[in-house]
C-alpha cells in the first residue's frame, strides 16, 4: 500500500523515474530513519555528507546565525571573501578565486564558460558516459545517451573511452594537437563508472599536453572533494594542477546548497568582461555559515586521513566475502569504493536485499558502489558489512 508522501510525490513532483520508495524522516551520523525504521548510509546523498548527518558543530553554528537572509550578488559581503579565501589555501595549484554557484551543475556550466572565454576556443574534451551535470552544457560533455535524447547539445564535445590508461592519454594527446578544445574536462576518480580509478601514465600525458597546446585542464571534484579519497582534493593523488577546480557536494555536506568553480587569477580576469556569470542564490549567507563550518571540522579532524585507513578496512573486509557470482574487481580510494560483478544483475539483487535489512547504497551497472561518512564509527561499519555479507 502506498503512503502518503509516495502518492503526493508522484501526484505534484517532476522526476525523470519513480522515486526510491523510502519516505525519510530524519537523520544522524551515519544512519536516515524513515518513521519507527532505521537505514545505515553507506551513501550519503552520494558523496555529500562527508562529514556524517546532523554534526552538532556544524548544527550550532547555523543556529546562532544572525546574519542577512539574502545579499544580492552585485553587493560586498565579507564572509564570501572568507569562505574564498579558505578554498584559495586549501585547494591544489594555483588556484585563487571563487565564482560563486548553487551545486555542481552550475559551477561546471560557470567553468566552462570561463574555459571558453579565456581561450577563445568552444570545444571540450571528457571523459565517456562520466557525469557532469544536468544542463545543456554540462550534459553535452557528459553521458553519450544525453546526446541520444537531446539532439541540440553543443557540438564540439569529444570523447576519451575507458579504461584511462597511457593509450587513452594519447588519445586525447591526439585531440589536444588540433589546439581547439577550450577545456579537457575530468574527475581525477571517475565516480559514476563505479569509481573508476584511472592511470598515473593517462593523467602524466594529459597534464603535458593541455600546457603544451593551450587547453585548460578543468578537474571536477564535486564528488571526490573534501577528504572522500583519502586526500583533501583526489587531485592530490596524481600531483594534478588543475587551471579550474569545480566543488558541491562535500563543499557544505549538505547544511546548505552550495557550488564553486575556483580558478587561476589569469582565467578569473579573462571573465571580467569576455564572461558572463550570475547565480541569484549562489552562496546564500546561511549556506555560507554552514560549508565553512563543514570545511574547518574536516581540517580539524583530518578525515581524509580517516577515510584512506577505513577504506582499507572496507576494501578488506570486501575482498574476504564469499559471493554468489564472480566479482571482476574491487575498486577504491579512501571510502570511494566499487565491488565489480560479471554479472550485472547481482549488483541490484545484492542493492534490494540490503535495502530491506537496512543498509542504503547504490549501483552503479554491474558494480555496487558505497560511499560511507569519512568518520563512520567501527561498530557501524561492521553492523552494514556484515549485512551486506548476509545478502550475497
């Protein structure tokens, strides 16, 4: 029988599929209750809340906000600066201002823009069926089936297949010699391909060649972000650059709706007056109060440090069970981890039976993907494995 919420939601929501049928009624740390029901979240509004749900730190700090509700963006406001200038310290590179954005389809729409103006150039370069979006331009880089559905996306938009390994680089090595592509854009760890983890040697050639023939490198870290990998920014682990960094997500951890796109000072000034970019709720003041709150309990507790020695354990843990079809890899960075199946439908199977037993994560084809709070205690970790083991 449905519930209410499931008959009002399909009634008056616009949704692309059905909704997954769990009415959520709250949350803390690791776990989401739906009424008297309670779910472990090895998923975090995937990739979202790193830092676990309802942290009382973060919590306070919003509740004794009692700055502007809204400032409009032509206006100063001090702690935009602020919460700039953190990200300009802690980020890779030479990375040195924020534009401002709402989540991470509009900080990429922003850095392409920006890719586009400083350059001169309109063509992208990306990564096969990875995800970077929902708008026009976004989803012209991203999924090859948006282009199936969609046929006014922007033309230009080349594409790098898997696996990312030296001769995907000198693909793209190829691509980037016709010194046309404004950006070659990528998450260091491809995430929606069940945390695809590419190659030194790809990322060694790409990074030569954007320098050598004038493309942007623009690296989108809205899901491996703030700690997720096992490093602050998942750029870390191959010593990238990037000339443009996209953020959401673990940004704010979800105690507001927030993106950024950070770029050098050069490509910032190419937006002066070659750009345009606006955003009405980019960084609402509240949002503001809540993702530098995240960021500095992150800092404060090194949990990317946490996140590189619990995704040993998970991955551990992972490779001991005894599944009922053959597994063709486990994956993982810090807590981004994939178990791989040559079977795609046991991937959903082992999904539907955890779901019902009371741990939440996701699929992504034939892989199961978990995403747990970087600081998600033993006993609760071990509480979700062990149900997963229990529905293999």
């Amino acid at each position: 029988m449905k519930k209410e919420a499931e008959i009002k939601d399909q009634r008056f929501l616009g949704r692309d599929r059905p909704a997954w049928p769990i009415e959520i009624t709250g949350s803390k740390n690791s776990y989401l209750f739906s009424g008297k029901n309670k779910y472990i979240d090895f998923l975090m509004g995937w990739n979202v809340g790193n830092i676990g749900w309802n942290k009382k730190e973060v919590i306070n700090k919003l509740k004794t906000y009692k700055g502007p509700n809204y400032v409009l963006p032509h206006y100063l406001y001090k702690p935009w600066a602020d919460l700039a200038g953190l990200l300009a310290k802690i980020t890779p590179g030479k990375l040195a201002k924020s534009f401002r954005a709402t989540g991470g389809t509009e900080a990429n729409e922003i850095a392409m823009q920006a890719a586009m103006s400083h350059t001169g150039r309109h063509k992208f370069i990306s990564i096969k069926n990875a995800y970077y979006g929902h708008s026009i331009g976004t989803m012209s880089i991203s999924s090859s089936e948006f282009r199936q559905r969609y046929k006014n996306l922007l033309s230009g938009c080349n594409k790098i297949n898997l696996p990312l390994n030296a001769d995907a680089g000198r693909q793209a090595e190829k691509l980037l010699k016709k010194e046309d592509a404004a950006a070659f854009v990528t998450e260091p760890i491809i995430m929606n391909l069940g945390v695809h983890l590419p190659d030194k040697e790809f990322y060694d050639i790409v990074s030569e060649a954007c320098k050598k023939y004038g493309t942007l490198l623009m690296i989108d870290e809205v899901a491996t972000g703030f700690g997720r990998t096992g490093k602050l920014f998942a750029s870390e682990h191959y010593k990238l650059k990037p000339d443009i960094l996209t953020l959401a997500k673990g940004l704010t951890g979800g105690y507001g709706a927030m993106g950024a796109a950070v770029t050098t000072r050069k490509i910032a000034k190419s937006m002066e007056w070659k750009g345009s970019t606006y955003s009405t709720f980019g960084w609402m003041p509240l949002d503001v109060e809540g993702a530098t709150a995240n960021i500095k309990y992150i800092l404060k507790n090194k949990l990317w440090k946490n996140a590189e020695k619990t995704g040993e354990y998970f991955k551990k843990r992972l490779a001991a069970m005894q599944y009922k079809h053959r597994v063709k890899e486990i994956r993982g960075k810090g807590l981004a981890i994939a178990v791989e199946f040559r079977k795609k439908e046991y991937a959903m199977q082992i999904k539907q039976k955890a779901e019902k037993k009371g741990v939440l994560f996701c699929t992504n084809g034939p892989s199961i993907t978990l995403f747990p709070a970087l600081n998600i205690d033993k006993k609760t970790a071990d509480k979700g494995l062990n149900i997963i083991e229990e529905c293999l």
